[in-house]
C-alpha cells in the first residue's frame, strides 16, 4: 500500500505538457515585439498623432511609452506595429 496521488500520473503528464507548451507559445509570442527597453521609438496613433517617447514597458502586443511632458509615471501604450525609429 502506497501513498496515494493527488491525481492520477496520466493527469500529471498532461498538465506538464500544457503547461510547457503555454510557456513555448508565450515565449515566441513576446520575442516578436522588435524594441527593447531604453530605445527611443515614434508611435503613430490614428486618434492622437505621433508622439515620441521611450521604451519603458513590453508586454507584447503593445509597447508602452514614457512621453516627454506628460505627468511623471503616465504611459501611452502603443500596438508594436504602429511603432517605428525616429527618421
């Protein structure tokens, strides 16, 4: 008589699977935000215009940037495909 498992070692095996499987997809999914942290970009927003600011936040798809004359700790988030380097 053994110690019996939470959930059946079938169970385990597939939750571990997923789980490194989310991981796999969520790694290729952020890797795919072509800007680092510390990089000055322009933003183009239909609604707005374009602002450049710094790179301070990547959580993929977005970007969020540290505009120059807006409030300290404020943030424009941006989808990384309307993101570009200054010319």
């Amino acid at each position: 008589m053994g110690i019996p498992a939470a959930q059946p070692a079938g169970q385990q095996s597939r939750d571990r699977v997923a789980r490194a499987l989310g991981q796999a997809v969520q790694r290729l999914w952020e890797q795919r935000v072509p800007f680092r942290i510390g990089q000055v970009v322009v933003g183009d927003d239909p609604f707005n215009g374009r602002r450049e600011g710094r790179v301070q936040v990547i959580r993929s798809p977005h970007v969020g940037l540290r505009i120059p004359g807006t409030p300290a700790g404020s943030l424009v988030f941006f989808d990384h495909r309307h993101v570009r380097y200054p010319d």
